[in-house]
C-alpha cells in the first residue's frame, strides 16, 4: 500500500470525529479551522501547493453534515419556488427596498406605483436607521423630484411609534414585492443554503414554519408518491391529507399532489425504468422507518405495512430530522425562533426534531471523548504540549501537532498488526516515495513508540464502533454541550415551556452520571431548586456558566479509564485494520494511488499522475520517429546541397562555406536550443527544421564536400563538361547521384542527434508537447522518483521504458548506418 493510502487510512477515521466534536460550531468555525489547516500543511511540507492534509479538509467538509443538508433544501426550495405550494416573504424587511444588489431604481420605482408612495411613507417609519431611510428618499428624488422627496419625510416622521399602521403598510409592501416577483416583474431569489442565509430566513420570517416544512418533507413525499403510484394508493393519500383537522397535515396535500405530478411526468418509458425508481424510493422510505422506529416514532418495518395515517408520521418524522440535521449549528437567536415555531405549528414534526436533536448531541458527546481521549494520549506519548479546549482551542494550537495527534488510535492498531519486517519495509516505503506530502515519517516514528499494548479508547476508531462501554464520560460531554445551549437559549428569552422542558432533560441526563467529571452534584442541586420554584434564573445562569466553563484539564478527567492499556492480538489487530481499509475503500475514499507497477492492467505501470506508460509510450512513438527523419532529411538536403557546390565551385564559396561549417562544429547546439526555445513558442515541427539548418550546415557538409571533390576530378563529369552541360545539370545530374549514398548513410545519424536533443527539451520542458519520451522521464523527475539510488531501483517502471525507447531507436538507427556504411564503403565489405 502507497503511504498516501496508509495515511489516509490513519488519519480519515479520528477526522471524522473531529467533525462531529465541531458540528454544533457553524460554517465560520469549519471555515476558519479549513484555513488553519491549509495554512499548516504549507508549513508542514515547505510548499505553496501543499496537499499532505488534503485528505483530512476533504473529511471535514464531506462529513458535515449541517452544511450538505442546506445544500440539499436549496434545491428542494429552488424546485418549489415558482409554484403556490410555499409562499416566501419576497423581502424580509422594507430596508432591502434601498438595497441597490437587489433593487434597481426601476424596480423601487415598481413597487412604490403599486402601493403608493404614502403607504410606502408609513412602511419606513418603522425603520430606525435614518441612513436607511434617507437612501429611500434619495430614489424617490430621483424618480418624482426634491417636492415627492420632502413629502415622503413627512410622512415618515409623522407616523414614527404608530406600531399598527406601520405594520399594515409593511404587509402590503410586502405583498406588493411579492406580486411582482410572482408576475415576473422583479427578479428575487431566496437562498438558504449557508448558515447565516438560512438563520436569516427563520429570524426574518422570510418562509413560515409550515414552509420549511414543506421544504424538508419534499423528498419524503416524492418518494412516497413514487410507491404509492405503483401500488395505486396515491389517491387514499391525498384523500387524508385533504381531510385532516390539523393544519400541518393538510398543508402537506397540494405539495403530494405536485409529488404525483412530477413522479409521473419523471417515470416514464420503459417498465425496467419504472420499476428501478420505485425501487429506489422504496429503499429510501424502509432506511427512513428503520431510523424513525428505533426513535420509536413509528411501528413498522417497511413501507408496505404502513397505513395512511403512519405514512403521514413517516413524512413529518421525516421533515422533523431533516430540519434538525439543518439547523443543528445555528446560532442560539435562530435556534429559539425555529424551536418555538415548531412547536406551536408543527408539533408533530417538533417531536421528531427534537430526538434527531439528541441524537446529534449524543454523537458530539462521544467524538468529543474520543478526541479529548486522544489528545490525552498524544500528550503522554509527547505530540502535544498541552490538551487543547474543544472546539475553540483547535484554533489557537499548532494544528500539525493536532493532526499528528489524530494519528495515534489507528498508529496504535498498526503497531501492533505488523511484524519487525513488515514494518521496516512500511518505514522504507515512507522513506522513497516520491511524494513529498506522504513522506510521513513522523507517523514512522509514531509507530516505533507504540510498540506493545494498545489504548481502550483505540478500537472506537474502527467502523461500527460501540461506545456502550463509554456511556458515563459519554453522558458527561453531552451535559456539557446541552448545558452550554441552555444557557445561550436563556439569552434569548425563550419560552417558559422550552426552558422548563430542557431543565428537566438535563436533570434526567445528570442524575445517571456517577462522579465522573466535576461541577455535576452542584448542577443537579440548582437545577432541582429552579424545578421547585426555589431557585432564581439567574441562580441557573450562574450554575450553567460555571459547569461550562471547566479548564482543558478538568474535561480531560472523564476520559483516564478509556486510555488503560488492553491487551491485542497480533492477528485481532491485523484483522480490524483491514476491516478498517476495506471500509474506507469501498467508500472510494482511498481511490488508487499512483505510481502502479506493472499488471496485466498496466502492463508498463502508471505514473504518478496515474496515466498508463505503455499508451504513452505507444502515443509518443510516432511523434518521435518523425521528428528524427524530418530533421535528418532537412540535415541531408542541405549538406548535400552545400558540399557539391563547395566543391565544385571552390573558392570563395568554399571558404564561405567551410568557415560556417567549421563554426556550426563548435556551436553548443543543446544551449542554443533552450536558449531559442525562450524566444520562440517550439513544436516538434520548428524543432526538426532548428536541427535540420543546424547540422545541415555543420560537419556532414565537409564530409559530403570531400566525397564531391573526388567525383568532380572523375572522366564523366570532364566529357559532360565537353559536352555542353551547365554547372548546375553537371551538379544536380551527375556529382548529387554519386554522394547520395553517403548522405543516407549520415542521414542514419542525424536521426540519433535529433531524437536526443528533443528528448533533452522535453525533459526540461522547453516544448510545447502533449506528450514524448522526454516529457516521461521529467515526469518521474519532477515527482523526486529519481531523487535516491533507492527510488530509481524501487520504481524502475518509470523510467526504464523511455530510457529504453530513446536508446533502442537510437541505437537502432546508428546500426542501419552502420550497415549502409558497409555498403557504401568496400573498404567495410567483410570478405
């Protein structure tokens, strides 16, 4: 295995966890420790282009869980804007009227001539900042003059404090906005896919309860209209829906019925096309029942068993944990409005809401065990100077300490699952590889300490890992994190129903902890005296503050009988650690890590950018064979050409000639390639004409002219010369023929020249090129395969097929004029 892939493997699993103790955070938190850790990867490997954490970003962001779930209401929303099922605030407040991004002047034009410029007036008395209102006035200005301008004021400070005719006028403004938007007149959006979009929207009542509701059952509902379709049962439902007293349910009719519509307009064609979708919505609704019966919300098994009134159950159980999975991060302000309109107009998705809600907190509860029992290991094992305050001290730390620290659970399974050789061989591995984001040896040393036993806490890193035998630090993290929500609710004066509800719950939660973290027995006694009507709020805002408060030490208390050492089998650990890859692998989260040596795939292997060496070899072949013979037939025209004029001529055109032959000698033909190749854009075509002019000029013409010299003194060439031939039929007719021989066979050789210096370019990367046998060696160089005598014999597949190709062609054609040289030279002839 690649040490990208084992680090992936080390390092994916305690992420995950990592995640979930930072999911209560928001998208800011995520973002910021998103940039604190690419900050430090840059540190870690010494490059601008670091990628050695890639892995551990990608974990955080895919495994957020919050932030996926906006993005999938965005679209549900997106999809049920323009119908009448929801009906969105256009606006959330008459200021965004004097929001030039979203309002043009004609558009601010629009909506004063349907509401008048009076009720308008009245509208932005409600509005405290004047900067605001005198933006407003500043359009009307601009739209009705300095008079409409003054009269709007007036207006404005007339009807300051009058609460009730301000209200009317901000309906009918905001109904206006929301009429035009309908026709089409206006161009308004509503995005709720980031946190702070979606928080905007409850608090400004942009959607009612009802409607995020709608939003969040949508995809329950279209693939309950799916099956019911099939089985012919869509009418029962729509019937219920319809005749239902309350209005959650009802209000869910219209949204079933254009389910129905759009299954049927979706499924359509072939019967296998029909059947694979009612396949699929039925294996999504029995994974949504398996859930919601073991919050024990429903009775049944499939969604066969289901009667009508359980598939409404389904739907709004359904809707209850989307939203809560939603807005899990929200900020308290937001919380409090969602919680409380839930429950007053939605109660039975406010039910499943708020055990989805438990849920969560318990998931937080025991990744935050697991990280604080980690970073106290780490610590011991000497990553880390200090243990770190979740969540908030993940930002103020070294954060290549802290991922060096998520190693040591999976780095303690591996200890103890390879054997002395194994391991010098992972250690060797680590030491040649080509990559230097993967050249891990810290997680070398790692391993050398962890010889021996193995952490309780560890095998939680495992998949399906149970934390039954954790529940009382468990419990205590999730005291802690519902706690810390109480006292951020209390702040926005929530109902007395909702508080009385949550004291409860955290008193239940306390009094099953024994002493396993301090500060617990002085909650309980507050939180049994705010219960009987003994204790003050702010007695319970002081008990909370100082229970959440505790130091990084004191929250680490909890976790000392996880890090006891047990005892694990050699071959128990070689098993969970391959239980543990072949789980990341099936979920393509390891994927294959290049370079691959030879297969019956590969059958030249991979290089590090994972493309197949044998195909490029293949592809670069002819690219190759036809530069050499272009420049060598440019070379042989030109000598040729140049050395029977030389020589027929004599002398000043000799001597022109033969200086600039002696000079082309001592050019340094390589330094003026890429020194041209700066000045001038090179392809292979330009290349073969440069060292065609180049040699063409240089050493084959004295060769030729010396051929030529000994034909000219020939009886032929005098009697054509007697016979009234001119210079240049004497020439092109009788001497070009008789040298032609020799010019082939140095044409042999000007091959090899050419195919070295172009391989020479690619190597530096000097031509513009898709690919050649240059390019592939650069390659290797480029990713440090060829850094070490260790890497160059490890991954010799990537560099012997173009080293072997550049030689073989070259080698083949100075052979062939060897050959030829035989033949042309009887004095070779073997007898």
């Amino acid at each position: 295995m690649s040490p990208q892939n084992v680090m992936k493997g080390v390092e994916i699993p305690a992420t995950k966890y990592l995640t979930y103790a930072i999911l209560d955070q928001g998208e800011d938190f995520l973002d910021a420790l998103r940039d604190v850790l690419d900050k430090g990867q840059k540190v870690f490997v010494g490059l601008d282009n670091a990628q050695a954490f890639r892995h551990v970003l990608d974990t955080l962001t895919g495994n957020y869980e919050p932030r996926k779930m906006r993005t999938r209401l965005q679209f549900e929303l997106s999809s049920l804007l323009n119908t009448n099922i929801i009906s969105p605030k256009a606006i959330a407040g008459v200021e965004e009227l004097t929001d030039r991004s979203k309002f043009s002047l004609d558009n601010f034009g629009a909506v004063v001539e349907e509401v008048g410029l009076e009720t308008l007036a009245k509208a932005f008395a409600g509005v405290e900042d004047e900067r605001t209102v005198n933006r407003a006035a500043l359009r009307v200005r601009a739209l009705y003059g300095p008079e409409e301008r003054d009269r709007f004021k007036t207006i404005v400070d007339e009807n300051r404090g009058k609460v009730e005719g301000i209200r009317k006028s901000e309906e009918k403004v905001f109904e206006a906005v929301s009429r035009l938007a309908a026709e089409g007149l206006l161009d308004i959006s509503l995005n709720i896919e980031n946190q702070r979009a979606f928080e905007t929207a409850v608090l400004n009542e942009t959607l009612r309860t009802l409607d995020f509701v709608k939003i969040a059952a949508y995809p329950t509902l279209r693939d309950l209209a799916t099956v019911l379709l099939a089985k012919k049962r869509a009418e029962e439902f729509e019937s219920y829906l319809k005749s239902s007293s309350s209005p959650e349910v009802s209000s869910l009719a219209d949204l079933f019925a254009l389910s129905v519509q759009r299954v049927r307009e979706n499924v359509e064609g072939s019967e296998e096309t029909r059947e694979f979708y009612v396949r699929s919505a039925r294996d999504a609704l029995n994974q949504e029942i398996k859930v919601l019966a073991s919050y024990e919300l429903l009775q049944a098994k499939s969604v066969d068993d289901l009667a009508v009134d359980q598939m409404v159950e389904l739907v709004l159980g359904s809707a209850g944990r989307t939203l809560a999975i939603t807005t899990f991060d929200f900020s308290s302000a937001a919380r409090v409005d969602l919680l409380e309109a839930l429950s007053r107009d939605a109660p039975k998705t406010f039910q499943a809401y708020k055990i989805e809600t438990k849920a969560l907190q318990e998931k937080v509860a025991e990744a935050r065990f697991f990280i604080y029992a980690t970073f106290s290991e780490a610590k011991d094992l000497g990553i880390l100077d200090e243990i770190p305050q979740l969540p908030s001290g993940l930002l103020e730390s070294d954060i290549v300490k802290i991922v060096q620290a998520l190693d040591v659970p999976v780095g303690e399974i591996f200890a103890q699952a390879l054997t002395d050789k194994e391991y010098e061989s992972l250690k060797r591995e680590f030491e040649i590889t080509g990559d230097v984001n993967y050249r891990r040896m810290d997680f070398i040393d790692l391993l050398s300490k962890l010889r021996g036993r193995t952490a309780k806490f560890a095998k939680l890193v495992l998949p399906d890992a149970d934390f039954s035998g954790f529940s009382q630090p468990v419990n205590y993290y999730k005291l802690q994190l519902m706690a810390l929500r109480l006292l951020e609710d209390l702040g926005n004066e929530p109902v007395e129903s909702l508080v009385e509800e949550q004291v409860k719950e955290l008193l239940e939660l306390a009094n099953s902890l024994e002493k396993v973290g301090p500060g617990v027995e002085e909650l309980k006694e507050v939180l049994n005296a705010f219960l009987d009507n003994k204790g003050a709020e702010d007695d319970l805002l002081m008990a909370l503050y100082d229970f959440t408060m505790a130091s990084p030490e004191t929250l680490v208390l909890p976790v000392n009988a996880a890090l006891e050492k047990v005892e694990l089998d050699h071959q128990e650990a070689r098993k969970e650690l391959v239980s543990l890859y072949d789980y990341l692998s099936v979920r393509s989260l390891l994927g294959v890590s290049h370079p691959l040596p030879p297969s019956r795939w590969h059958w030249l292997g991979t290089d590090p950018n994972g493309r197949d060496i044998f195909i490029q070899l293949m592809y670069s072949t002819p690219s190759e064979f036809a530069l050499g013979v272009l420049a060598a037939i440019i070379t042989v025209t030109i000598g040729t050409i140049i050395g029977t004029v030389s020589a027929f001529y004599g002398g000043l055109v000799d001597n022109f000639f033969m200086r600039l032959a002696d000079i082309m000698l001592l050019f340094p033909g390589i330094a003026f390639l890429i020194v041209l190749s700066g000045f001038m854009e090179m392809n292979l075509i330009k290349l073969a004409i440069v060292l065609g002019l180049l040699s063409g000029f240089g050493g084959i013409t004295l060769v030729l002219k010396a051929q030529a010299l000994t034909i000219k003194v020939k009886p032929f060439i005098e009697a054509a010369r007697v016979a009234g031939g001119s210079n240049a039929y004497i020439i092109f007719n009788h001497i070009v023929p008789n040298v032609m021989p020799l010019s082939f066979l140095y044409m042999m050789f000007s091959v090899t020249s050419a195919v070295f210096s172009e391989a020479v370019l690619s190597f530096f990367g000097l031509l513009k090129i898709r690919m050649s046998w240059g390019i592939m060696i650069n390659t290797v160089w480029s990713s440090g395969y060829l850094s070490s005598g260790q890497a160059i014999g490890t991954y010799w597949w990537l560099w012997l097929p173009a080293g072997a190709a550049i030689t073989l062609l070259c080698s083949a054609f100075y052979f062939l004029g060897r050959g030829l040289e035989e033949i042309v030279n009887p004095r070779l002839r073997k007898r």
